[in-house]
C-alpha cells in the first residue's frame, strides 16, 4: 500500500464510520421495507443521501480531494480495471445460467443501476472506510507496520459497512452477507493497495453494471449487494 495524502490526521475521523454504517443500514430499510419504494426510487434515494454524506465529510474535515487523488492514481486505475473487469467477468458468468434471470440489455437501466449506482455505492461502501480509517491512524509518513495495521482495519472497517447495508436490505440472510460482504471487499482492494479513493468506486461500477444485466424473481444485485427487490406481497 502506497503511502497517500490525505491530508490531516485525527483519530475523530473514525467517528465517521458509525455515522456511515448507520446511514447505509437505514437507507435500505426504511425505503423499501417501510415506505416500498420500487428499486429506482430506492437507488435514486440512495445516491442523493450517499452523495451528499460524502460531500458534509469533505466540507467539514477540510478533504483536499485533488491531492488523495493524485496518490497512487497510476496502480489505482491498473488494479481498478483488472479488479473490475474480472468481478464482471465472474458476475455474467456466474449469473448466465440459472432458469430463473432475465438478461437485461437496456442501456440507460446499466447505466443508471450499474456505472452511477455503482460508483456511489462503492465509494460509500468500500472507499469511504479506507479513507477515515487513514486519515485517523496512518500520518504523513507511515511505517510497513503501520501501513498493515491500516491496511487491516480498513478491511474490518469495509466488512462492518457493508454488513450494515446488507442488514437494512435483506435482515441477517447469512449466505447472502457472507457473498456480498466479499463482494465489497474485493472492490475494496484497489484502493487498499494504491490509496487512490476513486479505484474502488470504478471497481465497483464494473461489478454494478455485471449485476445490473439481470432481472431475478427476489432480488435485485448490484455492487456486490444483493438489494432486495419487492414481491407482489411485499419484501423478504
């Protein structure tokens, strides 16, 4: 893992966290199971919260975006494509058989719950907790034995967000945690190792958009999620 800039070091970043899990375990929960929303409105919902979370988190920490970006952009984008196209790769394969998916090839859908969807939700989901957990424990010029122990905690720190997602969207399913949280982690991965905050989100818009190619009867997938999708009487 490069060392990054991220600018100031504070170990009150690592508050953020329980705000952001709380946040993406109430989004699901209370607009599909409480006010039934249909998965657009959800999404649509969703981005506008996660947008705008991520956007008070820089205003009020003094994120110097322009500068983490510049870290590690060159091995952020390598590990972002080969990452992301091989979970796209592993989604359609994976996803091509089963007698019960539709393939959906309509644009406008893959790029709406696929590429924008999945940059939103990848960077709230897998980046968002590598950054607060560096910024709160790494400093300006971190040791291998601290880049480690950075490297670990934000592992930790991811898997806890996206099981707070996956709690709010289909309760304490343990198969599908246990997939999706894999799913969020291998995303995760390019800005783990680079410390770039974009290289995950394009990870995850090539794993939204995998998933994102497929109607199933009970659910709807996407960034490595499984998003539970309305029946006729109500959801899971």
């Amino acid at each position: 893992m490069v060392s990054v800039n991220l600018n100031n070091k504070s170990w009150k970043h690592i508050f953020w966290l329980p705000a952001a899990c709380l946040l993406v375990l109430g989004l699901p929960y209370i607009s599909l199971k409480i006010l039934n929303f249909d998965i657009d409105l959800f999404h649509l919902a969703f981005l506008t919260a996660g947008v705008t979370f991520l956007w008070v988190y820089k205003k009020r920490t003094s994120l110097q975006l322009r500068y983490a970006l510049s870290s590690g952009w060159a091995l952020g984008t390598i590990l972002a494509l080969f990452i992301g196209i091989g979970l796209l790769s592993y989604t359609l394969a994976s996803k091509s058989n089963p007698i019960d998916l539709e393939f959906n090839s309509s644009i406008m859908i893959i790029l709406w719950r696929g590429v924008v969807f999945g940059i939103v939700g990848a960077a709230l989901i897998s980046a968002f907790p590598f950054v607060t957990v560096w910024r709160a424990f790494a400093g300006a010029n971190p040791g291998n034995i601290r880049k480690i122990g950075v490297f670990i905690t934000a592992v930790i720190a991811i898997s806890l967000t996206s099981l707070s997602y996956n709690i709010g969207l289909s309760g304490f399913n343990k198969d599908r945690i246990s997939y999706n949280v894999k799913m969020s982690i291998l995303t995760g991965i390019p800005t783990l190792l680079s410390g770039n905050p974009i290289a995950s989100p394009v990870a995850g818009a090539f794993l939204y958009s995998g998933e994102s190619m497929f109607f199933e009867n009970e659910s709807d997938a996407s960034a490595g999620v499984k998003l539970a999708a309305k029946k006729p009487e109500g959801l899971n």
